[in-house]
C-alpha cells in the first residue's frame, strides 16, 4: 500500500512545477519574471539550469524555456547565450566522463564499435568535429547521446567539446534572439 502512495509522491513535484509554471505564465510576463529574480541572478539561474540539462542525462530540466522566457523579459541575448553555451559543457563534461568512464563497465562485445568511432574519427579528423558543431547549432535535442557515446569511445575530450560548444552557442544565441522577434511579432499582430 506504501509503494503505491510513493509512486504518486514522487510524480507531485514534477506535476506542482508544471502548474506553476502554467499559472506564471498566464497570469504574469517576462518582464514580471525577471523582475522576481533580478538580472544578475537571472544569468545564474540559467547557467545552473544549462549545467543541471547537460549533467542529467536525457533530462527534462527546461532550460530552453526559461532562456526564451529571459530573452523576451529584456535581458541580453548574447550574455544568456554565453551564460547556458558554458552550463551546458560543464554538464555534458560530466557526462562525457561518465562515458569514458563507463567503457570499463561495458560488455566487451561493444569496444569493437567504440574502436571503429575512434578510428573514423582518426581517419577523418574534420568530420565528426563539423558534425558536432552543425548538432549543437541545430539540434534542440540533449546532447548526451553523442557526449556518452564519444566518452565510451575515448574520442579525445576537446576535438568533441570546442565544436559541440561552439554549436550549442550558436544555437542559444539564436534561440534568444528568435523568441525576442516572436515575442514582438506576437505582441504587435495581435493586440486589439
């Protein structure tokens, strides 16, 4: 009886954060939002929030909400950019060595396919980092998948994080400024 009464405990809190959410957002603004947390804490909330999304692997922390929500609110999408670009490599950091890590955990069978990752990356040292930057840039998807996968094929650290990084920027940057002329747009169009 205990077991089915934990189960709803621990989908409560995720369900509270949604309603919450939901409520602020009918009933207040951005502007109203970054007035509640201030600008400078604003740009560490989103680097905690970017650092918790890239350390949680497939998670649902979202940080993309709340980066769309500080862009419309006024504050400098170059400076959210940077502030969630960096979180999010510190997260992926941490999964990429639990990647690297975790290959001594692996069934052997599987280093075969990590050796073949490496050499391919050896054998065409621009591609798989162009294929990281144009992922990061393009991708909102979580980046776990290709930072585990390359830490469990000992790809070196750096010729994944700079472009992966590089790509993330790029998107977040333009995430931020795509939702202050969405913003806009909706706010002039359809005011009566």
């Amino acid at each position: 009886m205990e077991k089915k009464y934990l189960k709803y405990l621990i989908v409560l809190p995720i369900f509270l954060f949604i309603g919450l959410s939901l409520f602020f957002f009918i009933y207040s603004s951005p502007e109203k939002f970054i007035g509640f947390i201030g600008v400078s804490n604003a740009y560490a909330l989103i680097f905690i929030l970017a650092t918790l999304g890239g350390m949680t692997t497939f998670s649902g922390i979202p940080y993309h909400l709340i980066l769309i929500t500080m862009a419309t609110g006024g504050l400098n999408p170059l400076l959210l950019g940077l502030a969630t670009s960096f979180g999010v490599m510190l997260g992926d950091s941490t999964s990429y060595y639990i990647g690297y890590q975790g290959r001594i955990i692996a069934p052997p069978r599987w280093h075969g396919f990590f050796e073949k990752i490496y050499n391919f990356g050896l054998k065409y040292p621009k591609l798989l980092p162009f294929f990281f930057f144009i992922y990061g840039s393009f991708m909102p998807f979580s980046n776990d998948f290709i930072v585990i996968s390359m830490g469990l094929a000992r790809y070196p650290f750096w010729r994944l994080m700079i472009p992966l990084g590089l790509g993330n920027l790029v998107f977040n940057i333009g995430l931020s400024y795509l939702s202050i002329y969405a913003y806009n747009f909706v706010q002039f169009y359809f005011r009566l």
